[in-house]
C-alpha cells in the first residue's frame, strides 16, 4: 500500500533548520501536493530546549535525546541541520543503517566522509541527499547528479564562500584593507566571530571537494586540494588589479585533464569582463564546462537561512517522492572512483607578481634574467613609482607550471636588488 503520510525527524533548529522549519510550516500549500504525500514534522534535536528560537515551535517536538528521532520507526526522513563532524556524522550513519533517508546540510560531513556514507546509503537501499552543502540555495549538486548526468563534464569552478566574496568587494568598492573590513562583516553577521575557516579557505575547499566528487564520480581527499585563503590579499592588490583590468576572487576550481583531476582553491585576478567577475557581495556562482552542453552558470544566494532551507526541503521532497515510489536509494552517485589529484607544483597558471626593487640600472635586467632562468615567460612588465630609494614592477607572466613559479620567487628573493615580492596572485580566466 502507497504510503500517504511521511514522518520526518530535524537534527538542529538553528539558522538552516528554522529555515526548514518556516518552509515546511508556513502555509505553502504545495508542498504535500508536489511530495505525493503529507510531511508531517515528528521531533526536533537541540542542544537546549530553553533558547529562544527564530521561530514559534510547538516546545513539545523538541528533544535533546537523539534516539527520540533516530530510534523511532515511525520516522521515514531524518534531515540534520547541526552542523560540525561528530556527532553529525555518527547520527547520519545511524539513521542510514536503520534505513531512513537522510538530508543534510553539512559540507564539512560530505567533503570528510561523503564517499563512506554514499556507499552506506547504497547498502541499505537508502537516499542520502546533500543540495545545501555546496552554494546554499544554488541547485547545482542534484543538477550535476541528475540534468548533467549525460555530461563528460571538463570543469567546475567558481565563488563558494559568500564571507569572503563580501570581503573581497567592500575592499573593492571601499578602497579599504583587508583587517578593517572583516571588522565590518562581523558586526553585520557575513564573519564568523571567527572566520579562519572562511578566509583561510578551508569550507570553500570543502565545497570544491563535494562539487568536484559529483562532477567527476571520484573521490577527493581534502589534504590534497590546494588551499590558499584572502588573508594577505591587500588594498595595493585591489588597485593594481583594477588599474590592469581585473578583479580579485576567491575561486575554487576543479578541471579534468585526462584521468587526473586539479583541485585548487585561492585568490586570483579575473578579467573585469568575466561572468564571475560580477558576482558580488555575499552572493555565489559556480560554472559547469561540458563537453556536449558547453558552458553553464549558476548564481544566487550561497547561504542564509530560507535560500538554505529551500535547498534542504526541495531534497525533502526528492526523499519522499522517492519513498512513495518504492525507489529508495536512486540517488547515491557520486564519489565512486578513487581521485588522481594533480599535485599544485604540475598545475599551469599564469600569475601576477609585485616587485619593490632597487632604482638601479640593470634592475629590470636581473628580473627577466631569473625569469628566463626558471623558464617563466613575462607578458607585461609595468614600472611604477620609479623614485629615490626603490621603485614597483608590476608583472603579468605567460602560462607556466606552479613550480616554476616558485623556483622563480625564491630566485627572485636571493637577488639584492629586489627588496620584496609583495604579491604573487595566479591570473585565471584569461585561457
Ligand atoms: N547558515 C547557513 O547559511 C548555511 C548554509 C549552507 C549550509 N549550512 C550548513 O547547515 C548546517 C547548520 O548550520 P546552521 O547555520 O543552521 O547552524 P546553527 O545555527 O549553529 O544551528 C545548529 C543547530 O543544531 C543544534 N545542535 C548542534 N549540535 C548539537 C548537538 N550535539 N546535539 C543537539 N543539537 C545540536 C543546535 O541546537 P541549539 O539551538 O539548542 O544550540 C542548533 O539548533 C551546517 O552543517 C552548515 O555548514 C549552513
């Protein structure tokens, strides 16, 4: 007999889960109408019952006790909205074994432990659907596994972390230095109290591995993603790009070439006119390459509590259409084969460098001499601020692999005519 109600259980009831929890709960008609069957909200997992909440919720569905939700047979979908490794993912594990479905909002979970719990999920003829780890409300991980499941797709890459692409354009528009705006986008709530896993780039990595994971059915191990954050990126940066035509983006990319996979995470120059270039403030975007469907973009809101909640319900109702069709477990691709990651030293960019140099005859000389020594061609070479005790080279390089880039900065640094290489910033989007 065709189920016609469905139980859920919500692990967490903080930004995302009162999110989840209007959605499911304010008055959109729908809902059931597009599930095939009736949601009906059982239990919420918090820490503390007492804290006032963002929403008004009937106090008698909350718990502390996880077995209430991951214990009660009655309960078909299990959606975790806590956050953090453990116990989220033991109360993942938990639910899949006991064969409900699962959704969930957690990249640092799918990025650490996404291709066990797939495998899990697949054992017990169970879903496990993740949409808002990646982007926030930005449909891109269930179109990678379902719309571009044809695709031999040759790259993804894009804007994942909204703190730091709000950072990167008040610098821009504000002309202020890195310290003074992260101080702002605190006190509007855009930064963490603190904000290393953002600005260091560590969750934008963890994107890139669940993005590239599904993109290329691999698996991605997070220690061999290159991760550099926007920590020393600096006005004089900001300027020099914009004077040069570009903007400053942290991206995360992830490009097949062959068998093997680069994934890489960290600051670069983009052309002003490249449709990341525009993506502004908190907002995200990712672009897809396909071999058949070309290029795709996706752009919108990459966090906040209903763009967020959005992502999680519409996995909701993927869940229990599934259920209702006897399909369960249709969902769990991805993170199949082991990934060959390309190391960082193998990749080819090309890259920005700042010199503060000596105002000496033959300065310019010893610069392209350690260039064409290491094997780095130079595009552009601009000479700023040629004055009594130093002088700025501003150059542009042509494609060369990233460690000849860094044979070239420590040539660069033994020379005593170049006083410091205050930037050294990889170019993207340029071919
Ligand atoms: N915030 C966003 O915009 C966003 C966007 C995309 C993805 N995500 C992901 O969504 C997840 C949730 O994020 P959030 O911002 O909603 O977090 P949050 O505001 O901190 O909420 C976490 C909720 O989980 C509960 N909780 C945490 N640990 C618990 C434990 N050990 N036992 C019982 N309850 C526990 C908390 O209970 P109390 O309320 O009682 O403390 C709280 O209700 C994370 O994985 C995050 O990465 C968030």
């Amino acid at each position: 007999m065709l189920q016609k109600r469905i139980k859920v259980g919500l692990l967490g009831l903080g930004t995302v889960g009162s999110g989840v929890y209007r959605i499911l709960t304010e008055g959109n008609t729908t809902l059931g109408e597009k599930a095939g069957v009736d949601l009906e909200l059982k239990g919420i997992l918090v820490r503390d019952p007492k804290r006032q909440r963002l929403v008004d919720v009937d106090a008698s569905l909350l718990t502390t006790d996880p077995g209430t939700i991951l214990g009660d047979e009655d309960i078909d979908i299990v959606v975790e909205v806590m956050g953090g490794e453990e116990p989220a993912r033991s109360y993942i594990e938990e639910a899949l074994r006991a064969g409900k479905q699962v959704v969930t909002a957690n990249k640092e979970v799918m990025a650490k432990h996404g291709a066990e719990l797939l495998q899990l999920a697949r054992e017990r003829g169970a879903d496990l659907f993740f949409e808002a780890s990646v982007a926030g409300g930005i449909p891109i991980l269930r179109t990678l596994q379902e719309s571009l499941a044809g695709e031999e797709v040759e790259a993804v890459y894009g804007i994942v972390n909204g703190t730091t692409n709000y950072i990167l354009t008040a610098m821009d528009s504000k002309g202020l230095d890195f310290a003074e705006v992260l101080a702002e986008a605190q006190a509007l709530g855009y930064a963490e109290a603190d904000p290393t896993a953002d600005i260091a780039g560590h969750d934008a990595t963890r994107k890139l591995a669940i993005l590239a994971s599904l993109a290329f059915n691999i698996q991605v191990p997070l220690d061999q993603v290159h991760c550099a954050g926007i920590e020393e990126i600096t006005a004089a940066d900001i300027e020099a790009a914009r004077e040069l035509g570009y903007v400053i983006k942290l991206l995360a990319i992830a490009r097949r070439d062959g068998e093997r996979v680069e994934a890489r995470v960290h600051p670069a120059f983009l052309p002003q006119g490249h449709p990341l270039a525009g993506v502004d403030g908190v907002y995200n975007a990712v672009l897809v390459e396909g071999r058949a469907v070309g290029t795709l973009m996706f752009y919108g809101a990459g966090a906040g509590q209903m763009p967020t909640g959005s992502a999680v319900v519409g996995d909701l109702i993927a869940a229990a259409r599934n259920l209702r069709a006897g399909a369960r477990g249709n969902n769990a691709t991805g993170f199949a084969r082991e990934g060959k990651i390309i190391p960082m030293e193998e990749v080819e960019t090309r890259y920005y460098l700042r010199l503060r140099v000596a105002p000496e005859p033959g300065v310019l000389g010893t610069v392209t001499g350690c260039c064409g020594a290491e094997g780095v061609e130079l595009a552009s070479l601009d000479v700023k601020n040629w004055g009594k005790d130093s002088a700025d080279l501003h150059i542009r390089t042509q494609r060369a692999k990233e460690k000849a880039f860094r044979r070239l900065l420590a040539a660069l640094g033994r020379e005593p005519q170049i006083y410091a290489v205050e930037s050294a910033i990889p170019i993207e989007g340029e071919g």
